[in-house]
C-alpha cells in the first residue's frame, strides 16, 4: 500500500473515532458528574473528597494530553507543512484537543462538588469554553502560536486553582485507547 494512502486511511479512521469519542465523552461523565450531588457547605466530607479526587484525574489526564500530543509536537515543529509525520501529528493533536477539551469540563463540573475548588475553578468556564473548536482548527492544520498559547494558558490556570483549593494536579498522559474513547 503507497505511504500516502496509508497515512489517508489512518487520519479517516482517527478522524472518526474523534467524532465517536467526543459523543461518547460528553455522555458519560455527565452522569457520572450529576450522580454526585453538588454538596451544600455542610455536605459530606467524603462527597467533596470525591470531587476533588474525580477533578485531579480528568484535569491531569487534560493536562497530560495536551502536552504531549499538542504542545511537544507543536514546539518541535511537527504541525509545521512539509513535517516528517505531520498528518498523524494533527490527527492526534485533533483528538488530543477534543479530549482535552472534554476532560476540562468534566474537571469543571466534579469542582462543584467540593465549595473551595468551585470558587477557584469557576472564573475558568470561559477559558475552558474558548478551546471548544480547538481540536478541529488541530486537526486541519490552522492552528497557530496563539492556539497553543490559549491551550497553555488554560491547562495552566486549571492546575493553579486546584494547587489553591488543595487538588493539586499532575500531568498524566492518556492511553492510545483513553484518548480515542476506548
């Protein structure tokens, strides 16, 4: 099989597991986000451990995606035209960015169930909310300085209030599966 129709079939299937896995994202942990009901100031203390511990993971996992798949390769010029595997680059940046995109939410949302890291998350949902068309704008190659930058930034800001709630989170790079909804 020529090289370039082999890369065409890979960035076909990756582009639409990305589709998949953004249907299949949105679902889950937004049930699993409102089993856990948003705790008053007196609610249990082991609810709001869950929360923070449910927030860690999916803003880790955030984290770790975007640095690995979209900030590296961005940096070492691998989205750059003419790049040796620049397809498959942007292809895993794109999916990369919609999980991402998809963790920080859930992230958002398990920070209501514990009331010191709402308030320190909550200034962060417009952030957050600007990244939405980002893993496309990957995908396609359009994406610039600015776009990782504003990733950056983000990913930043969201580890930031955790550390000042007391939910610090650390990097953790998804599995092949984890990234494309397996």
């Amino acid at each position: 099989m020529p090289r370039s129709l082999s890369r065409g079939v890979v960035a076909l299937l990756l582009s639409s597991t990305l589709l998949m896995t953004t249907a299949a994202c949105n679902g889950d942990d937004t049930q699993s986000a409102s089993a856990v009901s948003t705790p008053s100031a007196s609610g249990s203390f082991e609810q709001q451990k869950l929360a923070k511990t449910r927030f860690v993971a999916n803003a880790g996992l955030a984290a770790g995606a975007a640095y690995q798949w979209i900030v590296k390769p961005y940096r070492a010029g691998k989205f750059a035209k003419g790049a040796d595997g620049r397809t498959f680059a942007l292809v895993k940046a794109g999916l990369a960015g919609a999980f991402t995109y998809n963790r920080l939410k859930a992230a958002v949302n398990n920070a209501k169930g514990d009331p010191l890291l709402s308030k320190a998350v909550a200034p962060l949902s417009a952030g957050i909310d600007s990244l939405k068309d980002l893993g496309t704008k990957l995908r396609k190659g359009e994406a610039g300085d600015a776009d990782v930058s504003s990733f950056e930034n983000v990913i930043n800001s969201v580890k930031d209030a955790g550390k000042s709630a007391g939910a610090e989170v650390v990097d953790k790079v998804p599995s092949a599966s984890q990234l494309s909804g397996g």
